[in-house]
C-alpha cells in the first residue's frame, strides 16, 4: 500500500489526523487555500513544520552557547544523515543527533498538545518517510510529499474552492528554513560564531568535500548542510517548472523577507 493509499484510508475512515506542512509549500501552495483544502478533507489541524524548526533553532543555539569548543554537523537533512552514515560512520560523532529535525520536532509538538492524533509530515522529501519509519517509528508519522498530496485531492474529489483557513500552529521567523543556510540564519549561529566558524553547503556533490574540510579544518565549528542543491526547495517531491531562484523567492516572500 502507497503512503497516498495509506493517507486516503485513513481520512475515508475519519482518523483523527494533524497535517505538518514543511515550509517549502509556498512553491506550489497558497497557505490559506491549502489549509482550508487539507481541513476541508477531513484534517482536524494543520501546523507549519516552521513551529518544530524553532525548536531545532532553540536546539542548535543550546549547544553553541553551552559548550564554546563543539564543533558539530547539523542533522536536520535525512538524506545527507544516511550520506554519512554510509561513507562517513568515523565522522558520525560530529552529526548533531541531539538535535531534532523540524520534522520530528513538530511531531513531538503535535503529539503533545493531540496526543490521539497521527501527525502527517507533507513536504519535498521522499527521505523523511525513512526517517520517520527507521529512526523515529515511536512517534507514528506518516509522510507524502507534495505531489502524493495533489494525487490525494485528486482521488478524494477535493472541490475547489474550499473557503479558507489559518494554520492552527504557526511560526513567521523560521519559514525560510527550506533555503540553504536557513537554519544558520534563523538561529541565531551568525552572532555566536565568527563567518570562518560557518560553512554552509548545498548539493550532493559538495557533500564529500564539504565534510573532508570539516574533518581537516578544526576552525570550522558548524557545517549547515543541506543534500539537495539550493536546500529542501529542490527536493524531488516539488512539483514545479520554477528554477532555484524562482522557488526561493516564493519562500522569501511568504516569510517577508
């Protein structure tokens, strides 16, 4: 059975479902529109996964503040996470495990506040579903991406329009999080760190020299790495004909910067 299969099976049977909207929707998405599509077939909550990014904000500022000399690899992308732990497992110390995806953040926020409710992460990642059933099958999420998503509207025979709605948990200052260096510059790391502590890198192909710099350079105390070229924007599960820069300007303008 598909995730999309999954998806439908449980809103025919009216589960109680919180929708966790990554914050790379903007490029196919109205937010009002989309919020009011998703409750319209039966969510009960819609949350921007930009709420669990704060929490890793909050996170990664901890260990910069507590500890002056770590030096650490964010972990936030599941596919770069898997990228080392296949070719880097003796660098594998230096992945910031501690500190948890938007994803599992958002998730953790969500079981919280419904404690009966599954969350269901929708976002560009096909990597997240092995995230949430390998690393994380205690918090019981269900992931599809956004083109699974329009195939769910599409079956359900989603009518448009549906009036629309606000997001039940929301979070302004994160939504830039899907462009490279977004979890750098939201974090506050700029004003910890000196520039020649940063690195931040994007694209499958600077990954390995990314990471022997890492491992040469002992100034480099954070490397922001994202898998997919220019960040989550690219992920495959996007649907959309806009290059990079068009996709990050969507972002940027949803976030108001």
């Amino acid at each position: 059975m598909s995730d999309t299969d999954k998806l439908v099976e449980l809103l025919t049977k009216k589960a109680k479902l919180v929708a966790m909207v990554a914050p790379s929707f903007p490029i196919m998405f109205e937010a009002g529109k989309l919020v009011g599509q998703l409750k319209s077939i039966g969510f009960q909550y819609v949350v921007e996964v930009a709420v669990g990014a704060k929490k890793t904000n909050e996170q990664a500022a901890s260990i910069l503040k507590n500890n002056p000399h770590t030096r650490f690899i964010t972990s936030p992308c599941a596919s770069f996470v898997r990228f080392m732990r296949t070719k880097h497992p003796d660098l594998l110390h230096h992945v910031a495990f501690e500190i948890d995806s938007p994803m599992v953040a958002t998730a953790k926020i969500v079981r919280q506040k419904w404690p009966d409710y599954k969350p269901v992460f929708i976002g560009p990642c096909v990597v997240k579903k092995l995230e949430a059933i390998q690393d994380h099958p205690e918090l019981n999420i269900l992931v599809l991406t956004y083109r699974e998503l329009e195939d769910a509207f599409k079956r359900l025979g989603l009518e448009t329009p549906v009036p629309n709605a606000d997001f039940d948990l929301a979070e302004p200052s994160t939504r830039i999080y899907p462009i490279d260096g977004g979890l750098t510059d939201t974090s506050g790391a700029r004003s910890l760190l000196k520039d020649e502590e940063i690195r931040v890198v994007s694209g499958y192909k600077n990954c390995e020299v990314a990471v022997q710099e890492f491992a040469k350079d002992k100034k480099i105390r954070l490397l922001d790495i994202l898998f997919c070229d220019g960040g989550c924007v690219m992920g495959p599960g996007v649907r959309s004909e806009l290059p990079l820069e068009g996709r990050k300007g969507k972002i940027l303008k949803y976030s108001g910067h």
